[in-house]
C-alpha cells in the first residue's frame, strides 16, 4: 500500500477508534448498548487484521511471507477468544470467561506474535553480526525479565493469585499471565531495535503499540480483579479497544526499502537497548511505589522475590564490566594489529616504506652518521616467470631473511615494493663499502627453488650521510641510493656501487 493510502487508512482507523472511546468511555448509551459497542468494535478489529495479514502474507515471499502467517494466527485466536468472551459477556452477562476457549485464545495471541518476531528478525539479520553477549548474560537477562514479570504479578494481583490459582485457570489465564506474556513479547521488540533495521519500519511501529496497549489494560484489569472489583471501569478497556486497531493497520503500513550496509550511529534503539532487561524492573518499581503510596502492603514474597531480582542485576553489572574490560582489550589487540599492518609488509614482515620513510627521517634530524642500502633483485620477473610466483615469494622471503641477519637488530630493514629493499644502518656501522659488500656476499650464496639451488644475484646502491649534508631529505638520501643502484645494474648486476665513488 502506498504511504498516501495507508495515511488515509490510519486517519480514518484512528478517527473511529476515538470515536468509539469517547461512546464507551463518557457513557453516552445506556450500559448494555456501550458494552456491545465495546466488544463488537474489538471484534470487528480484531477479525480485520487477521483479514489484513492473510492478504498480505499472500502477497509476500520468504520471511516476511512467514511473519505475516504468524501474525495471522495471532489475529485468529483474538478473534475467537474476543467472540467468545463478548458472547458470553453481552448475551450471557458473565463478567469473567466461564470456559477456557476465550482465556486461550488471548494467552495464544502473545505466543503467535512472539513466533512471527522471531521469524522477523531471523529473516532481517544485520550482515555484520556485533559482538554477542554471552550464555550467562543471557540467561541473567532472562531470569532478570522473569523475575521481574513475577513481583509485578504479585503486587498487582497479591493473595489474589493463589486463589485464582486454586479455583479458576481460566481467570488466571486471562488476568495475569495474559500480561505477563505481552510484556515479554515488548521487551522482544526492544532487542530488535536494537539489532535490526526493520524495528524501525511502521508495521513492527504498530505491533508494538498494540502489545503496549493491551499489556497495560491487561495489568489495569487484573489489579482491579485483585481488589475485589465487580464491574470493570469503561476506561480500562480503552487499551483493549486500541490493540486490534494497531494490529489492523499493521499489515498495511508501507515499509522503507533496504539500505546498504554501513555504520550507523547511536540511534534511540542502542539507548533502548540498554535498558532491556531493566524495562520490566522499572515497571515492577512503579506499581510497588504507586501500592505502597496508597497503602498496599507488601507481603515475603514479593519483599523476597524483589531482593533476588535487585542481587541479579547487580550480578549483571558486574558481568557486564568484565565483558567491557575484555572488550576494551580485544579493541586494543586490533589497534596494534591494524597499526602493525599500517607500516609492515604483509609478504616478509619487514617495515614497508612508509615506515622506512618515518625512521630515516628521525636519523637525519638527529644528524647522526648512517649508512643507507638500497637492494633490488636481480631478473626477479625470470624467476617469477620461470618458476611461478610462489617460488619468487620464497625467494624474496628468503632474501628478507638474509638482510635481516647481515645487519644488528638496532637497524632498519624494509621492502620498498615489489623486489626492492632498504636498509638503514646508523653509528657504529665501519666502513661503509665493507658493510655493503658484506651484504652482497650473503645475498650471493644460492637459493633453494623447487628443490634446486639457483644463484640470484641483487645490485645495491650505496650512499652515506655525515654531518657534511645537514639539508638532505629522507626522499633525496634515497634518491641517490637508487641512482647507485642502477648504476650498479648497469655495471652488471650484482655488484655494488657507493653514490659518489668515481666508479658511479
């Protein structure tokens, strides 16, 4: 449906829904036509969406095809638990549903919804996948939600419960654990908006309006059951009026196409996110604190259950902290990595040369006396051609190796790019043309390729840096260790020549 048609829908869906409110609520019929006018608009809502959703999952394909059967089921049992509870109500006059059918089909609506969410958000999983909490976490956030859930039930329905219990299933299906269920159904929405993209789409947008709608009618009517209540107030039921509306226009709300992955940043579902599994322990905290300001006293168990539930968050905090501090590691480890990667050669492990680049501007500011190689191999293109480029990464590898152990540990070794090689080599190094000689004779001796010893010979340019050149950059000192390197292959490869010699 297109977002100009779905904004006509919900007006006019909205419009009628304040329309019967005010009919039901101000009482402007007698009693026995405002209730039918109650139960017959939920009914002929309810049947709505379950029409909406069957139309729509036609439509569909693949997961989103799935949710909406869910969601359909859902709308089937409403519509028979609401046809059989206001039959029983509006032409029988029981206030409570006598048979087990009606307390069945709304415990059954929470259930489908909770399938057709997680059916949503396996169909919608975000391609990078963050870092997930693990088992204890999870299973502190469901006793955390469970235990919650279960000092609310106590302080709004009290003794209430266990005589409900004891003589009436049907009346604790329908006045307690009903909620209850719903409750848990929203704190599922709100880990969706936090991992998923489609929490934030109209059609969850409205689902989780009604699941709020009904859950908080749903605790208004079993606090007032609890309480000995006879007839329940007309404002009680608005949210139950407004639930099969949400529920209706669900189908129908447009959704927003798919984007392209990316970083996003912290949106209202991250916050939101971080108060699950929090949202049920505050809603407990305001029903103890409104019943105890007007004088509901509160029994062991709810005192007891109530300090479980508090010891169990703490328990979660402090699990959460060392889950952050392994965190905070984990992202120190992959700052060293990536920083690592930044300036080292992913082939040899040598210093790349940005690298190379750094270090040997931070020897020529300290105007300290060095010595700088430049090695380039010798017809490498042969070796890859002849023997594949697996045995030339051998070879350079091993070249790698060979300047390494020609040098002190003190001094730097980088490749430059493709078969080229740098080496800085500071104080104390000698004479200079016994070091690079020293260097072409172990880069000299031959090299193990597919079981044969092959000679490959390197041409190195030379060049020195004395306290005579103060001006000179890390770019011009290679400059002219590379001009000695051609030279040097000009001369006839594998040979060495100083920058500056009368030789060059």
């Amino acid at each position: 449906m297109s977002p100009r048609k779905f904004t006509l829908l919900a007006a006019s869906a909205i419009a009628a829904l304040a329309v019967v409110v005010l009919v039901v609520v101000l009482g402007w019929l007698d009693p026995d036509t405002t209730q039918a006018v109650d139960k017959f608009s939920q009914v002929l809502a309810s049947a709505a969406a379950l029409v909406g959703f069957l139309v729509t999952a036609r439509r569909a394909e693949g997961s989103d095809r799935k949710w909406r059967f869910w969601m359909a089921g859902a709308m089937g049992s409403l519509t028979v638990g609401l046809v059989t509870w206001t039959w029983g109500l509006v032409f029988m006059g029981i206030g409570l549903p006598a048979s087990t059918l009606a307390p069945i089909g709304f415990m059954m609506t929470p259930v489908f919804a909770l399938f057709a969410l997680l059916t949503l958000a396996r169909g919608q999983r975000p391609p990078t996948t963050p870092r997930t909490r693990g088992p204890w976490l999870r299973a502190l956030d469901g006793l955390i939600v469970l235990g919650a859930v279960l000092v609310l039930t106590l302080v709004t329905a009290g003794e209430s419960v266990v005589r409900i219990w004891t003589s009436d299933l049907a009346g604790l299906l329908t006045t307690v654990l009903h909620p209850a269920l719903y409750l848990v159904v929203i704190v599922l929405v709100l880990l969706l908006a936090r991992r998923h993209r489609v929490a934030w789409q109209l059609p969850l947008l409205f689902l989780g309006l009604a699941f709020v709608a009904q859950s908080t009618s749903g605790w208004i009517f079993a606090y007032l059951v609890a309480n000995g209540v006879d007839r329940i107030p007309t404002w009680a039921d608005i949210g139950f009026m407004a639930c099969p509306v949400f529920y209706a226009l669900a189908p129908w709300a447009p959704t927003a196409p798919r984007r392209e992955p990316g970083p996003d940043p912290l949106r209202t579902g991250d916050y939101l996110h971080l108060a699950v599994p929090y949202l049920p322990l505050l809603i407990t905290g305001m029903f103890i604190g409104v019943g105890t300001a007007t004088g509901v006293r509160l029994g062991p168990a709810e005192v007891y259950v109530g300090l479980a539930v508090v010891a169990l968050v703490i328990l979660r905090q402090l699990i959460t902290m060392t889950d952050n501090v392994a965190l905070l590691e984990e992202i120190r480890q992959s700052q060293k990595q990536l920083q690592y990667q930044a300036y080292h050669d992913p082939l040899t492990g040598l210093a790349n040369r940005a690298l190379f680049q750094e270090c040997l501007g931070t020897a020529l500011r300290s105007s300290q006396p060095l010595i700088l190689l430049f090695v380039d191999v010798d017809d490498f293109k042969t070796v890859n051609d002849r023997y594949g480029h697996a045995a030339g990464d051998e070879v350079l590898c091993a070249v790698a190796g060979r300047l390494r152990a020609a040098v002190r540990a003190e001094d730097v070794v980088a490749r430059l790019g493709g078969d080229e090689f740098a080496v800085l080599i500071t104080t104390g190094h000698g004479d200079p043309e016994q070091v690079g000689a020293r260097v072409l004779t172990v880069l000299e001796a031959p090299y193990g390729i597919r079981g044969e010893n092959r000679m490959v010979r390197a041409s190195i340019g030379l060049v020195c840096f004395g306290a005579m050149d103060p001006d000179l950059s890390p770019d011009d000192l290679l400059g002219r260790a590379d001009a000695a390197m051609y030279a040097a292959k000009r001369k006839g490869k594998g040979t060495l020549v100083v920058h500056g010699a009368a030789s060059a």
